[in-house]
C-alpha cells in the first residue's frame, strides 16, 4: 500500500482526464495528435490503476509506447510535458549509449538509478519548501548569535548588584539584538563578514570516478564517503554566503531522510516515467549474417527485463520496475520496430507515428505556443529595454525559409527554426545595448534581406543553417 504521500500525488492526476491532458500538451506542442491521445490515456491509466481492486491491481501493466518519427517533430518534448503535468520523477535517456553486459560503458540499469535521483530531487523539494520558513528562522537566528554573542551566564552565587547589572546587559542585548534582526531581514547586513563552521565531505573512494569504473561504482563511493567521519571547518564568509550553506544545514536537520527515501522510492515505482530516446539505433536489422554486436541485439535484451518488471538495486534501496512507464522513440529511417526482438516489441503494445512537420505547421509554432520561439526572443530583447515585434508576413516567411532548408539538406524538423531565427536575429542581439530602446521589426522584407545569401548559397547553408 502506498504512502499517504504517494497516494496524494497519484490523487492530482484524479483532476486530469485523458482530454485535459491533450489540451494542456497543446498549449505547447503542436500537431502530434494521435501521440497526445496515447500518452494521455497511458498517464490516466495511472491513476486508474491505483483506485482497481488489489487483487487485480499488481496485474496491470502500464501502457508502454513507442513514437516514430524523424527528429524535431516534437517526442522528447511530449514524453517531458507529461512528465512535468503529472508531477512524475522522469528520466531521458539515450539508447545508443548503452552497451551489453560485460562491455566498458553504461549498463541498463542505470537509468533506474538516475530516475531515483530525480525521484530524490523531487521531494527533497517538496519536503524543503514544507519547512523553509522555519528553516530561515533558524538560520536568522544562527547568524544573529554570530554578529552578537549572547552574554555570558551569570554565576549563581552573584551579588544582587552584579544581577542587577547582568539584567541590564541582557536588556540591552535583546534591544541590540532586534535592531539587527532588522537590519538583517532587509539585507543590509548581507556584506558583513561572520566565522561559521561547515562540515566537509570525506574523501571519496580511489578510482570511483575514473574513466571506465565499473557501473555502479559511484554508489559504492558515495556509501564510502558516508561511512568517514565528517570533518568540521571554520571558514569566514559574508552574511549572504553564511545564510546559504546555514540553510543547507538547517534543511537537512528538519527533514526526516528515511521517509524522503521511501516516498521517492514509491514514487518511482508507481509513477515513474523513462523517455528510452533512439530506441531505433539498438533495432538491429534482421536477418543480417555477422551476428549481433555490444550496441544492439545485446542492448535489447539487457533492456528486456527493466522493461518487463524487476528488481534494480540502488543505493536508496531496492526498485520495482513492474510499473514504471517507458515510453520509446525513434526515428527508424534505416530499421522498423519490427527489428527490434520480438520479446522487447511485446512489451511496447502501443506504437504512434508522428507526422513530419509542414511549413504552415512552423507557423504555428512560432505563434500558438505558450512558449514560442518568437515570444521567447521578444522576451530578451525586453530585457535591454527594446521591443521585438513580428508580423504575420515575417513569420510566414520565416517559416518558409525553414521548410525549404530542411528540404534541401537534413530534415530536423522544428530545430530547424532555432538556427534560422538565431542567423537572423545574431545582429540585432549584438548591436541591442548600443541601440538603446529603438523597436525591432522583424517583417518578410528583413527576413529576405538577412537570409537570402545564406538560404539560397548550398555551401553557407550547410555550414550556418
């Protein structure tokens, strides 16, 4: 049975139905609708899962996906907005940089531990914000004890005179005392020097990190590095520094790590998502003599048994994989997925083909999304003060300026836009702190102007677009 913890996580997705999930993915991806849909039912499977009967409840399998298109046409980004919209730890990883067992290089398994690092990340999170106003009181009061030492106790067989006095001083003291906190909260103090004492980490295990340590090496590192006594350094640094690394400390003292460890562990097993990007470099084409090498046939069936269900050993414990969701990708211009083995094939039921993007479509993403290339740059040039303003006829020809280069050399899709709109902006971002607050239009006319001896020379396109 999940944490309360979990279960509340798993709750949110209860307000996100498989049309939800589609319509905030389109705020910004566009096109792609048929991988939307299959991601979305897959996300609300989830949550269905958890409210089915336990007798059944460990039997559902999550629904595995892969997508198929060329590169730039928009899966990494829908398999990390739905990772971000169902708040699930999620990991990206490429395929092609994993080698059989028994080879130098990274084992399958690793991608489990990275997803429990950013399950670890994620709650650390959560729990630091739960408690960070405390944990900044606390801290006020540590650098407060450094800039004004409370005075010294008063020995019990003391005059009355000497109490009296002792009093007086603590009166004083507090008066002091609050007279900085002020100061202290508006930051005036923030450039004053204080002696504070930090721990230092141990050493760290011989070797763990060289090129071509064994996988998994650096948990053993960092356990060896628990394992040393801590060291303790005082070190002089600014109120501002000293509020930082105190913080730290304050932080780890207010969170409890054994619940943090076995929330984030739930949370990876039940919510889990792993983005397998280039599935179609280890897909081996069939039926070829020569046999399979360290980068494919190997790959696939190390990967069989994390995909399928089982247990990962990390430094935080044991992970089930039975019900963390992988989604695939690749562009299979060379193999299909039916060269992948047909063991690993069966455990991506659903398979979803995205479309090539079209010119009209590049017009769209530079203005439908939220987070559009074109708002994105008006936002910089804002930033020195200037406007950055496009017309309809600058971004329809931007947009054909893309098409046609993607036409003529290799197909990346949107990323295309990226390198177009940075040759065409790479002036106007140079000269913009000498310009002042002068308007930057950017119409069909300026992008012609620009643009033309690079689009329509073949040998700056190759090396500029």
């Amino acid at each position: 049975m999940a944490s309360p913890r979990t279960q509340q996580a798993i709750a949110r997705l209860a307000d996100l139905t498989p049309r939800q999930i589609v319509a905030e993915l389109d705020r910004y991806i566009v096109g792609q609708a048929d991988a939307k849909k299959s991601v979305a039912i897959a996300l609300r499977n989830r949550w269905r899962r958890q409210r089915a009967p336990e007798s059944i409840r460990d039997e559902i399998s999550p629904n595995n996906i892969i997508l198929i298109g060329p590169t730039g046409v928009g899966k990494t980004e829908i398999a990390r907005r739905l990772a971000k919209l169902s708040g699930a730890p999620f990991v990206k990883v490429e395929a092609s940089k994993f080698t059989e067992v028994g080879y130098v290089g990274r084992d399958v398994e690793s991608m489990v531990r990275d997803l429990i690092e950013n399950a670890i990340d994620m709650v650390r999170t959560e729990r630091e914000s739960e408690v960070e106003d405390l944990a900044i009181g606390k801290v006020d009061e540590r650098i407060l004890d450094l800039l004004l030492p409370t005075p010294p106790a008063l020995a019990a067989e003391a005059s009355p005179d000497a109490k009296v006095e002792h009093e007086q001083s603590l009166e004083r003291h507090k008066r002091t005392r609050d007279k900085l906190k002020a100061l202290l909260l508006d930051g005036q103090l923030d450039g004053r020097e204080v002696e504070i004492e930090v721990t230092q980490s141990g050493p760290g295990m011989p070797g763990a990190a060289m090129p071509g340590a064994p996988e998994g090496m650096e948990s053993v590192a960092d356990w060896f590095r628990d394992m040393m006594p801590k060291k303790k350094k005082r070190r002089t640094v600014k109120v501002s520094e000293a509020r930082r690394l105190l913080l730290d400390e304050e932080l780890d003292k207010l969170i409890d790590l054994d619940d943090l460890t076995g929330d984030a562990l739930e949370r990876t097993e039940a919510m889990g998502i792993v983005f397998l990007d280039e599935i179609d470099k280890i897909a081996g084409e069939r039926g070829q003599g020569g046999g399979p090498d360290v980068s494919r046939e190997g790959v696939q069936r190390d990967l069989l048994p994390i995909v399928e269900g089982s247990n990962v050993q990390t430094k935080y414990g044991m992970v089930k994989t039975d019900h963390i969701l992988f989604v695939a990708a690749g562009a299979f211009h060379v193999s299909k997925p039916s060269d992948l083995i047909p063991e690993l094939q069966g455990r991506f039921p659903i398979r979803v083909e995205l479309k090539a993007l079209t010119e009209s479509d590049f017009v769209r993403i530079m203005t439908e999304p939220e987070n559009a290339l074109t708002k994105q740059y008006a936002a910089l040039v804002e930033a020195e003060g200037a406007s950055l303003t496009f017309t309809d006829d600058g971004i329809a020809e931007l947009a054909r300026v893309a098409a046609r280069v993607n036409e003529r050399m290799e197909n990346i899709g949107a990323r295309r836009l990226h390198t177009v709109m940075t040759t065409l902006l790479e002036e106007v971002l140079y000269e913009l702190p000498d310009r002042g607050k002068e308007a930057v239009l950017v119409n069909a006319e300026m992008v012609r102007d620009r643009l033309r001896s690079i689009a329509e020379d073949e040998d700056l396109r190759k090396y500029i677009l």
